[in-house]
C-alpha cells in the first residue's frame, strides 16, 4: 500500500516541515523513498506578525470607536444637555475621529509598503523645502505644548532623489514625537545639513528620553515603551515604523541617541545623488 506522510518537527529553534512520500520503480514497484526537508521557520514567523498585526490594529481602531459611541449615546439619551457640556462632548468626538482618521493613514501607507516595498524615486524633491515646510506646519503644536521648535538649514538647497509626500511624514513624525515626549522647558530643533554625499536630518528634544533596551525596538509597528508613560500623550505606535520604511526605501539609515531623561536625538541620513533605478 502507498503511504505518504507529512509531519513537521522542531530541530533547536527551527521549526522543519517533513514529506515522506514512496519512489516508484518502472513497474509501479517501490524502490525507495523521497524525502523533502523544509524550514518553514521564517514562514511561520511572517504568519505570526501578520496576525498580530490584524490584532494590534483592530485593537487601536477599537479605542476611538468606543469613544465615539459612548459620547454620541448620552448625547441621544439626555435631550436637555446643557449647551456648553454639549460642545465638550462634540470637541471629543472630533478629536476621536481625526485619531481614527491618523490610525487609518497611516495603515494605508503600511499596506502600500508591504505591497511593493519600494517608493516612487523618479522625482528630484528639494529636502530644504520640506524641513521648511514641516517646521512652520508643526510650530503651532509646538507653542500649544509650550515647546520652543527652532531650525537649522544650510542656505544652498539640498536635493535627493525621493518621494517627497512619504518625505514629508518621516520628518513629521519625527517632529511630532520629539514636540510630544519632551517635559517641560521643551526644546525642539530640526537640522538639515550635508556630510560629504549624505543628506543628514537630525530632529533633537530635551525629553524624558528612551531607555536604551527600547531602542531598537521603538522601530516596531505598535511598539510603545512603557504603554502608561506613552498612553497619557495619546497614539499608536506606528510613526517611527514608517519613518524606518521611508528612510529605507530612500537607501537611507535612521539611528537614535538617547538616555533616559537625557533627551532624544534621531538622525535620518540619505544619499543626496541618487541614481533613478529603472524598474
Ligand atoms: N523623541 C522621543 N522621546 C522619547 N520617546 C520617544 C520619542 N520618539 C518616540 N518615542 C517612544 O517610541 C515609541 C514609538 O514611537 P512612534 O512614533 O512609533 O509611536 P507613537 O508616537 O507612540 O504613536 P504614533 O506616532 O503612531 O501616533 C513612543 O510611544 C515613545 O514611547
Ligand atoms: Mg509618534
């Protein structure tokens, strides 16, 4: 009788799929055997970020819907609600969808990564005027915090190959946590400078810093070092993600320098004369 067999194994911390199947000679007769050896281990472990991924995300878009929904039912349960209680609650619902609004972006820009991990190149994008940009974007959030946001830009252009919207949020993000997790006294500066053929983007804050067994680990979609330190400024772990998936589809590099208490500074570098790769 012919009998194959399928069974998966774990060999150290490799998990090893195994096909046994019969070898038939020329008259139909079994001369021996294949057997087919496959480490499955990296296959697994992309199964398990994906589901994780569907769970951390449903769980973040969770939040805001709950809110929205218990703020909109006392709103219809208590007819007589005082006019100023009344625009409280609508100022929340607000603030609920645009976070929702955020989540949702930027899973979008995640997916589009994932679906072709490479970025538009075939475009000249100015840096200058985006730091630009970004820095009078974010001054307002800046002096809401009580954050001192200051610049510092060569006087030249500097210009990389890229794509300058996916540009723009790196820095953003960048700017936004640096504004978000620096105590009070907050100081702020966004650098853009050139060492020899790299564009170097530096975003400083005098913060409550990151220990340095998170740091590695902040690049992760959903990662937030201590979840009650974090949870009070509000967000999703997801800014720094795509700041790593912008850099490095720019051929560029991101590391951080930072202590506890001690402030944070990232720097992002890019090679400032990118050759256009033909598709
Ligand atoms: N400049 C910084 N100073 C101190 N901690 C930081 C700084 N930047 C990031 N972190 C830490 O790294 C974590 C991950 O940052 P990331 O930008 O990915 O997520 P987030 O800011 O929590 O949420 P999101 O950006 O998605 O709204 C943050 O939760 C925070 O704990
Ligand atoms: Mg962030």
């Amino acid at each position: 009788e012919r009998i194959s067999l399928h069974i998966s194994i774990k060999v150290d911390e490799r998990n090893i799929d195994v096909l046994i199947a019969p070898l038939d000679g020329l008259d139909n007769q079994v001369i021996g055997a294949i057997i087919v050896l496959q480490d499955i281990t990296e296959m697994l472990h992309l199964e398990k970020v994906r589901s994780d991924f569907v769970a951390n995300a449903s769980h973040e878009l969770k939040t805001p819907i709950s809110a929205i929904r218990g703020l909109v039912e006392t709103i219809i349960d208590d007819s007589s609600m005082d006019k100023s209680v009344l625009t409280t609650f609508l100022g929340r619902i607000q603030n609920q969808a645009i976070r929702l609004d955020t989540i949702v972006q930027d899973l979008i820009r995640l997916s589009r990564f994932d679906a072709q991990d490479t970025i538009r190149r075939d475009s000249n994008v100015n840096l200058s005027e985006i730091i630009r940009a970004v820095y009078k974007a974010k001054l307002e959030d800046a002096a809401d915090s009580g954050v001192d946001l200051m610049l510092d830009i060569p006087s030249d252009s500097i210009v990389i190959q890229g794509e300058s919207e996916a540009l723009d949020q790196m820095v953003s993000n960048l700017v936004d946590n640096a504004i978000k997790y620096c105590g009070d006294d907050g100081k702020v500066e966004l650098r853009l400078s050139r060492r020899g053929q790299m564009a170097c983007i530096e975003v400083k804050d005098n913060g409550i810093g990151i220990p340095k067994e998170d740091q590695q680990r902040i690049f992760e979609r959903f990662y937030r070092v201590d979840r009650g330190r974090s949870r009070e400024q509000g967000g999703t772990g997801l800014g720094l993600s795509i700041v790593k998936h912008v850099v490095g589809s720019h051929h560029g590099e991101v590391t951080v320098r930072s202590g506890l208490d001690k402030g944070t500074v990232f720097e992002v570098r890019i090679p400032s004369t990118l050759v256009a790769v033909s598709e």
